[in-house]
C-alpha cells in the first residue's frame, strides 16, 4: 500500500529525514518510535503533504502512485489520514459541519455523489456511538476549548469518518490519561480490517499496549535504526533509546 | 485682537529677539511652522481630531504671550512639587524661564541642561541638526505653534551605554505675575544605544491667574534603549495645558510614558508613538481622575511601520460632577509590520450624571499576520461588591473609593519607581476621598 | 399560510410584470441629464404626485444643493458629477433573450453556485419565460392574505396616491431631508420604492420581500422605502437579492425609513452584491445608503446585512431608541475583495430609558480592498440604565488590504454600561492545512472558516436567505488566498 523509498526532507534548508525506507502492506500496523527530534513528526507530515517541508530526495508511493505533485487534499482524497498532535482550533465551524464538508469533498474528488443528509446523519450518529461520543459534541466548534483528550477524540471519530486506507497516528496517545487512551486504542482497533493499514507515531510504548503493531521501527536522526515486531518495543521501554543508537 | 492675531503680530518681535542666537537653520524651521500656523490657525470641533475638545474657552483670553521677567522662588514654598524623597536631576522654570537655583543640570558624561543653551551652542548643532523638529508633527497646527516660538526647554543627551543613576525631573512653575500667561515649552531628548533614562514632568500654576501650556517634546529612543517618562498633571483649575509629545523608537527600544491626568481646567495629551525598527514595545498608560467641570483628552497614536513589535495601551478614568473624559486612541500597523501585538484597553466610570465619556478606540491594519485588539467600556461601580463592603462596616464613601482605587490600580503598578508610586498612590487615593494605610 | 418556495416567487414575479405591463408604454421616457428644480417637478408631475409631494421634494433639493458631498469615510473614489446623471428614466424593459445560452456564461457559473432556479435564472438574467399555467392565483393569494390583515405593501408611489396621510406623516419622519447630501438628493429625486404598513397587533405572516416589489426595474437607483409597524405589530423585511445585479446606474442613493410604535418590532435584513467593478476595480456601483429606524416604547428593530457587492459602499443602519425599553440591534457580515471599498457601521442613539443595544460586525477583507467599521453608540443624558454591547471582528486575508475599525462611544449618563471589543485575526496556515488534510480544498477550506467567523450574523437571517447567503461568501472571496 505505501511504499516510501530512501526518503530525504528539510525544512528552512535543515535536513530532518535521511534516507527513510518504509513498506507497509494493507491489514498491518506500523508503529514508529523513537526520541525527541528524530524526526518522527516529520514524517508524517511529509507523508500528509505538509508544504513547509522540502522533499530532497526519495519517493513516497501509495498504491502505485507517487505523491510528490499531490496537494493536501489530493492526498487525503487518496485515502491519507493523518491525526494532528495538535488538532487546529475553527471557530464557529462545527464537528457536524466540519465531517460533512470533508466527507462530501473527498466523495466529489473521488466521483461519488454528496451523501445524502439523512445517511450522513446515520453515519455520525453510529460512529458516535462506537467512539463513546456525546451528541452536544457534535454540535460545538472545532476544538474551541476542547480538552486535550476531547482533541484527540475528535480526530479518531473524523478518522472513523471518513475510513481512511492509510491512517497515520501522530503522537495520538499524548496528554491522554488511561480511559481517554482506552478509548482511542479501542477506536482504532474497532476500524482496523484487512484493507487499510495504520502507522502509529509514538514516543512511548504505552499505547502499544492496546494497539498491537505487527512491525516496529526505531526512528533515529532521519533514519530507521531498527525494525522488529511487537517485542522490540518492549525491549525500547525497557532499555532505552540510547541502546539503539 | 484674537489670539492668533496677538500671536502673528508677536512673531516678528520673538524672531527679532532671538534672530541673534540662531542659526538659519532653525530659523527656517520656526519660520516654516509658523506659515503653517497662520494658514490653519487653531483647530476647532470640525477637525476630526478636535471633535471632542473645544479650545475656544481658552482662546478668549488676552495672554501675554512672550513672558521675559524673571521671578525667584523659595526652595521650601514650591518643595512639595518635586519628588524630593530621591536623587533627581532638575530642570525647572518658573513662568518659562530657566531658573538656575532651583535646578540641577549635568554635563558630565552627559547633558540635562536647556534647549536654549543647546540652540546657542555650536558644540549641540550636530544633535539639533539631526534631531530637533524631526519627529514632532508638521501639519498639526498647534504644535506648529509651538515649533515657531520655540526657544527654552530641557534638553537631555545620552550617549550610549549609560544608565543615568538618577531620573530627571522637568518642573515649569507659574507663579501669576501675569494675569494671562502663555507657555510653550519645547524640550528634546534623545537617547542613545542601551542607555535608560527615567523623566518626571510636571505643570504647576502657583496662582488663581490664568495659564495656558502648549508643550512640544520630542523623545528619540535608539538601539534598544529605555525611557520611561511619567507625567503629573495635577494642575490648579485655572491652567490648561495642551501637552504634545513625539517618541521615535529605534529597534528593540522601549518607550513608556504614564500619564497622571488629576487637576486641570482642560488637559489635552497627544501621545505619539513612531516604530522605526524591529522588536519595539510602547507602553501607554493613564489614569484619569477627575471632576467639577474639567475636561481630560487622551489622543494617542501608535503607529507600527517594522515588524515584531508590540504596543501595551491601558487608559483608565474616573469622571464626576460635569466633568468630561475623551480617549481617542489610534493604532496603525502598516502592511509591512507583520507579528505585531498590539493592545489597547480604554476603561471607564462615570461617578455623575453630568459627567460625558467620549472613546473612539481606532484601529488601522494594513498587514494579516498580526493581533490587534481593543476594548473599551463603560460603567459604574459594582454595587454588590459596595454592598459587601458596607455589610462589613466600611462607610459608602470610603468603599467607593476603595473599589475606584482597585479599578485604577492595575495601571498605577507600571510605575517603577517606588517613591513616585507611594507619591502618585497617594495622590490618587486622596482625590478618591479614600484613606489607604495600605498598599492594595 | 405555507411558505413560499422559490417556485412561487417565480410566478408572483411574472404576474407582476404581466399585470402592470403598461411600462412599455413610458419607456422611451429619459430626462436630459442634470439637475435643477424643472427636473424636479417634471418628475413629480411624471408620477401625478399631489402638490405636497412635489413641495417636499422641491424644499429637499434646495436643501441638497446647500449641502456638500462628504468626504470623511475611509474610502476614495471619483466623485460622481450631478450634473452629468439623468434623474429619470422611465424603468426599462431588459433585452428579452430566448434562451439562457444567450447569457453571459460568467453570470450563469455564478447562478449555478448560488444555487438558483433555472426558471429564476431566466428571470435574473431577462430570458422570456413561459407562462404555462394560470399563476394568478398565487398572487392574489398572497396579496389577499396581506390584505385580510389590513397590511399595506405597495410601491410608494402607489402609497402617495393610495395612503397620502400615512406617508405626509412619516416620510422624512426619520431620515429628514436635511439629514446628509445623499439623503437629501434622495428626497428630491427619488424614483420608488416600497411602502409597508402593519396595523396594530398585527403579526405579518411571511417575510415580506422586495423580490416582490412591483416595478423593479427602475427603482435602484434612488430608492425609497418606507416601513411603520404600528403598535403590538411585527413584520419582517428582506431586501436585496444573492444574485449579482448589474446596473448601468453607478450612483445608487437610497433611503430607508423604519418607524416601530410602542410595543412593535421590524426585522429588517438586507443581502447587497451590487456589481463591485473588475478584477481591476474598474466600475461597479457607488452605494451610499441611509438606514434609519424609529423605536417607541418597548419596540425593537433589528438590522442585519450581508454585504458583498458594490465598488464603494457608505451605508449605517441605525436605530433612534426613543422610547423606554427599546431594543436596537445591528448585526453586519461586509466582505471587501479586489478593488472594493465599503464603510458601514451603524449609529444607536439611546434616547429613553433602560435602551438597549448590540451590535456586531464582521469585517471580512481581501485582495486589495478596504474594509472599516465607523459606528456611534451615544448614551444621551436622560436614557438611564441604557445597555451596549459591541463586538467589531475582522479577518484579514492577504497582505494587500486593510482593516479599519472607527468605533464612536459617546456617555452622558452614569448609568450607562458599554461594552466595546474588536479583534483583528487572519486565516491561519495551520489552519488551512489541517482541512486540506481532511480532503477540504483551500477555497472550500476558506469559505468554511469565513462561515464559521460570521456565524453569530449569519444566524439572524431568516432560514433561506441564510443558506444563499452562506454561498455568497463563498463566492466573494473564492481565489483570494493563493
């Protein structure tokens, strides 16, 4: 599904990844680890089309085709979604308004017709429930005065939404506590299926607790220092990221 | 004859007295200045910036408007003016002439001294050149005024790197010899690289007699130097004052003028700020207290032309009887300034039916990347907080002036020097009515 | 009665025009270009006005050429010569064309967006329509609702002849002849315009519209309209159109009076999008507009406008609240882009006691425009306990426009409690992104975040000017952020 080769970025003529390899096959969860500053958010917002960073060199491929030329919202219409750490605030804009919009515009990109209110409506309603969300959220302006666990909750159920192939989880489990955790994680699993993937960004080990990732891999000044399953992060916790390095 | 008219006819007479003691350079100047005078005259309440402020009360009177005698003065009978608990340099003047025994001037390592002195002297002329009537506006008709008849006023040169150890009081006394008196004091300061200076100015009418001041200052603070100037304007209600003060700031500099606005029969205060570089902060703060008929006007103007700057604006006022209060705060911030924060809070009580309050926050933006935002309200005590305090035994009066001085309290905690703050605390309470045994 | 759909409209419209077909008949009518009193009275005397008309308007003219054209709002522009306009012109039939693809293909995209009816289309834009069916029915309809209510909606020319003692008591009541140079030209010249009356207690059933206002084609440019709810009433009014509307005429002088008697209350919401010139700022309508209305006791009115059109708009609804316990509320969306220029605001005069009013305002800016707030709040000496609150918010988009706010905040009581608040914000880069990675295009992203900014005054429109009104903002700023 997304096939990102020897992968170099800069921003403001600093380079922060160099040399990213990174192959992540539908059904399969990806987690990426590793300290502060080596580059972890970077990618995924290289991978999301953040336009403050400069591919150098390298590719990011997704089911055959090579991202470079395509906008932001190209790319979420391909079926990238990535969840903010630091979910923007839109005042006056509703959740309901916000998911509608986002929902019908990746439907037009994609040659569908708009979904129907009605459906939309069902839809909402349903994935609310699945996330544990309280209708009067619904109807409050995006992330104005959400607490940080309503923040992160918000970008799960727009996740929900609007189903994407690949989701990419950046640092989601941040300033979480453990039932707000619990939520999400079981969010995430509740929407993993065999045709989309999930790459998890993360500083701790803590949310792999409740997300098996099938693959971890250690991130380290720009480049991926260390692959392995479910029990290298473990291994991580234990001995810290100077042991890989 | 009107005033303009006696001030024309003086014009001649003034540049015929001090002709010998210029050169033509500021000559040109005053000249210019007063073209622009006689061609516009005096603003009336049809000019947008006079729409709240009439000036035709004061006009009426016949001032002597060249005052030349020279009148001495007992240290001890004027001492409660200056802020005499410190160290301070002195300038003082007693019906606009410089009065040698009571002040205090410097040259060593820098100059407090006077404007007439630096005018005369060819060793100023590079500083005059470079800074006199630069920043002070052009098309403004009573700073005209005073840029065609000026003549005397403190002069204060700071080199760079150089804290002065001790602040500057500027002191104009009038003491009623005429029965009208028309003052038009011009002071320049300018101050260099990293260096700080602190400047209290004061107006003080020592009769029932009419004055009327038209104050011209200009300030230059460059490379990240600091001025902090605080004016007292606690005038007897007889005296007017129109007070114009020009600031240009180099990057990085922080200007900051306090202006204390408790006495007076009609006080205008243009406050200009011009930003010249990047990382500048203006800091603009007042407190208004005032009653009977007295008329307080606050024009200010911030204007950021570079970015990453900020500007602080915290107007407070107090008005009773039929007095009336007028804030007219502008801000520019041009296309060019982006990253500027600029706040402006105007906040107001009526005490009196018969009192008017007059704000127009004003604000100009010309770039997108900035915060910018004023408020402005209007109000009264808060009568359950008064109730709690007399249920508590505290007298109405006394609980009213407790609750004004909290108001006002948040702009009198910029004033960094402790003795001017207890001064200025005091002053404030005592025109509250409120006895304060303690700091709040 | 239910609600009129846009198909109703269409049909009301066309009867209209059917039934007072009789302007074919004027229509070579044109008066010589400028101004003096022969004009004046040729133009009462077109319109068989009574004598007392035609003295008012003639002391109006009098009174304008005294006056000066004022120059101190934030906008410049040249000044239109007086003497250079034809003051009347007999409302012209548009071009019939056959079908919408003789339309200019621009206007028919714009048509489209706003979501409008092909049949309305065909109006907008002067295709011949068919009258397949008898659509009499519904006009009488409506016009027999009205009038079972004893409501009087009409052209005030209609109302100068038909309701002589309701007009000589009002018009000017407001906004008197005297009142500026463009009011009082108005009152000299003007063309027509709608009169409404609502008796006392009577609740006005449906929005009443200028869509249906009878004679549309001449009546831009120097229009009066005169509303009075007496006592215990309510109506309210909407006025403008979405779609955009292309005049020849460059100056529009208009005047609006609002008169609600004690206990009364209009509601009275405007969508302007006169043609605001090029991408060059070439052209477009010059709009200098006076709102005012009249509170009584207990009465309420309520201003609320979207304003998207025009190359230069002047224009500040107000509200005089003269009577005890009045409300006055101004609630005002202004989106400049290009070349556009608009200074509006409004001014509330609290005159009686325990007065109240709000006013918020949303100042939108982009591309090389000039956008400012001016507003007066005046508390007068005798309106104990009188309320304000103001909110001025803009949002600037690009570096090469301007934001102004001019706030006027005068008190004269100590009971008086105002509160004033402006705010200066942008749109920003995060912001954009976060909705592009959400599948939201940039334009799109921006018309949600313009929406979300005008919320609280999008609101207050009634429900299907609101959704027009939504995509209008769209529209406006579509392209303005690169």
């Amino acid at each position: 599904m997304l096939e990102i080769k020897n992968l170099h970025a800069s921003i403001e003529d600093k380079d922060i990844l160099k040399g990213i390899n990174l192959s992540v096959k539908p059904g399969e969860v990806h987690a990426i680890m590793g300290p502060n500053g080596s580059g972890k958010s970077t990618l995924s917002s290289v991978i999301a089309g953040r336009e403050d960073y400069e591919v150098t060199k390298g590719e990011i491929v997704l089911n055959g085709e090579d991202l470079e030329d395509l906008a932001p919202d190209e790319r979420a219409h391909k079926g990238i979604f990535m969840s903010f750490q630091y979910p923007v605030e839109i005042p006056g804009v509703t959740v309901t308004n916000f998911i509608k919009t986002a929902i019908n515009e990746t439907r037009k990109a994609n040659g569908l017709e708009e979904l129907p209110a009605k459906d939309m409506l069902k839809k909402i309603r349903a994935t609310a429930e699945l996330l544990e969300i309280d209708r009067k959220f619904l109807s409050r302006s995006l992330n104005e005065g959400f607490s940080g666990g309503e923040k992160k909750r918000n970008e799960i159920f727009q996740m929900a939404m609007l189903e994407p192939k690949l989701a990419i989880l950046d640092e989601t489990d941040s300033g979480l506590d453990i039932d707000a955790l619990k939520v999400v994680a079981n969010g995430v699993n509740k929407l993993k299926s065999e045709d989309n993937a999930v790459v998890l960004i993360t500083h701790y080990q803590r949310l792999l607790e409740y997300i098996v990732p099938d693959y971890v891999h250690v991130l380290h000044d720009g480049k991926i220092v260390k692959s392995g399953g479910a029990e290298l992060a473990l291994e991580l916790e234990e001995k810290g990221y100077d042991w890989v390095k | 004859m009107d005033l303009k008219e006696k001030l024309e006819a003086s014009f001649l007479a003034f540049e015929n007295k001090v002709s010998t003691d210029i050169d033509s350079a500021v000559h040109d100047i005053r000249s210019a200045a007063f073209t622009y005078f006689e061609q516009n005259g005096f603003p009336t309440r049809r000019d947008e910036e006079w729409k709240y402020t009439s000036l035709k009360p004061l006009l009426k009177h016949d001032y002597n408007v060249f005052p030349e005698a020279e009148t001495a003065l007992e240290y001890a009978a004027v001492k409660k003016y200056f802020l005499h608990e410190i160290e301070s340099y002195k300038i003082v003047f007693i019906d606009g002439v410089y009065s040698s025994f009571l002040s205090e001037t410097t040259h060593d390592g820098y100059d407090v001294c006077l404007l007439s002195a630096a005018l005369k002297r060819p060793k100023y002329k590079m500083v005059i050149d470079h800074y006199f009537n630069t920043i002070a506006s052009k098309t403004d008709s009573v700073t005209s005024l005073n840029t065609a008849f000026s003549k005397e006023g403190a002069y204060i040169h700071i080199p760079k790197n150089t804290v002065l150890p001790k602040p500057v009081q500027i002191l104009h006394f009038s003491t009623g010899n005429e029965a009208n008196l028309l003052l038009q004091p011009r002071n320049l300061i300018v101050v260099g690289e990293n260096s700080h200076v602190q400047i209290i100015e004061r107006h003080q009418s020592l009769s029932k007699n009419v004055v009327l001041t038209n104050s011209v200052t200009e300030i230059f603070t460059n490379k990240r130097a600091i001025v902090d100037y605080y004016k007292i304007q606690n005038d007897n209600r007889a005296a007017s004052l129109i007070d114009n003060t020009y600031i240009k700031q180099q990057q990085n500099s922080i200007a900051s003028v306090n202006t204390f606005s408790v006495g007076g029969n009609i006080t205008r205060n243009n406050l200009e700020f011009h930003q010249e570089g990047e990382h500048c902060t203006s800091n603009l703060n007042g407190i208004t207290i005032i009653g009977e008929k007295q008329h307080v006007d606050n024009h200010t103007l911030v204007h950021h032309k570079f970015p990453n700057c900020e500007s602080n604006e915290l107007y407070k006022g107090m008005y009773a009887d039929r007095s009336t209060g007028v804030f007219n705060g502008k801000v520019i911030v041009d296309k060019e300034a982006q990253k500027i924060n600029a706040f402006q809070q105007n906040n107001n009580i009526l005490m009196d039916d018969g009192a008017t309050i007059n704000s127009k926050p004003q604000l100009e933006i010309f770039a997108d990347d900035v915060k910018c935002s004023h408020g402005c309200t209007i109000g009264q005590l808060d009568e359950d907080a008064l109730f709690y305090m007399r249920s508590r035994g505290i007298p109405k009066k006394e609980a009213k002036g407790l609750l004004l001085y909290a108001f006002a309290n948040d702009a009198l905690e910029k004033i960094k020097i402790p003795e001017l703050k207890a001064r200025i605390t005091k002053l404030i309470a005592s025109k509250l009515g409120v006895d304060l045994g303690f700091d709040l | 009665m239910s609600k009129y759909t846009e198909d109703d409209l269409k049909k009301e419209l066309e009867t209209k025009e059917y039934e007072y077909g009789f302007y074919t008949e004027i229509e070579a009518d044109k008066f010589p270009v400028g101004l003096n009193e022969d004009i004046v009275r040729a133009i009462s005397e077109k319109k068989n006005e009574p004598e007392w008309m035609t003295e008012w308007r003639l002391d109006a003219f009098k009174i304008w050429q005294e006056m000066k054209e004022p120059d101190w709002a934030n906008v410049t522009y040249q000044k239109p010569d007086f003497q250079n306009i034809s003051y009347y012109s007999a409302p012209k039939k548009k071009p019939e064309l056959e079908s919408l693809d003789q339309v200019d293909p621009e206007l028919l995209k714009t048509f489209e967006k706003l979501g409008i009816s092909i049949e309305e289309q065909k109006r907008l834009s002067g295709v011949a329509v068919d009258i397949v069916m008898d659509s009499v029915s519904v006009a009488t309809t409506f016009k027999e609702t009205l009038a079972e209510k004893g409501i009087i909606f009409c052209p005030i020319s209609e109302a100068i002849q038909e309701h002589p003692e309701l007009v000589k008591k009002y018009i000017g009541s407001v906004v008197p002849k005297t009142d500026n140079f463009y009011a009082a030209l108005n009152s000299a010249v003007f063309s027509d315009g709608s009169f409404c009356y609502i008796p006392k207690g009577v609740k006005c059933p449906m929005e009443l519209s200028t869509y249906f206002r009878i004679n549309e084609g001449g009546t831009g440019q120097f229009e009066r309209t005169l509303v009075i709810a007496d006592e215990s009433s309510y109506v309210s009014y909407l006025e403008g159109c979405t779609a955009p509307q292309r005049d020849e005429n460059q100056l529009h002088a208009a005047v609006v009076e609002l008169i609600a008697l004690d206990d009364a209350e209009i509601k009275y919401s405007t969508v302007q999008n006169w043609f605001p010139g090029d991408k060059e700022g070439k052209g477009g309508v010059f709009n200098f507009v006076t709102k005012r209305g009249l509170c009584e006791t207990n009465a309420k009115i309520s201003w609320t406008q979207v304003e998207t059109g025009s190359a230069i708009t002047w224009k500040y609804p107000s509200c005089i609240l003269k009577g005890n316990n009045s409300i006055g509320e101004f609630y005002s969306i202004a989106v400049t882009n290009n070349f556009q220029q608009a200074d509006t605001g409004t001014k509330m005069i609290h005159l009686g006691k325990n007065t109240k009013s709000t006013i918020i305002s949303k100042g939108i800016s982009a591309g090389k425009s000039q956008n400012s707030y001016r507003g007066l709040v005046q508390i007068s000496p005798r309106a104990k306990h009188a309320r304000n609150f103001s909110q001025c918010d803009s949002l600037l988009m690009g570096n090469e426009c301007g934001a102004h706010t001019f706030p006027y905040i005068e008190a004269k009581n100590k009971s008086a409690q105002i509160e004033h608040e402006a705010t200066t914000s942008k749109i920003g880069e995060d912001q954009l992104f976060y909705c592009n990675q959400r599948g939201i295009d940039t334009d799109k992203a921006i018309a949600l975040i313009v929406n979300g900014f005008s919320k609280e005054v999008l609101n207050k429109l009634p429900m299907e000017f609101a959704v027009e009104a939504q995509k209008l903002l769209e529209i406006s700023l579509e392209g303005s952020v690169g």
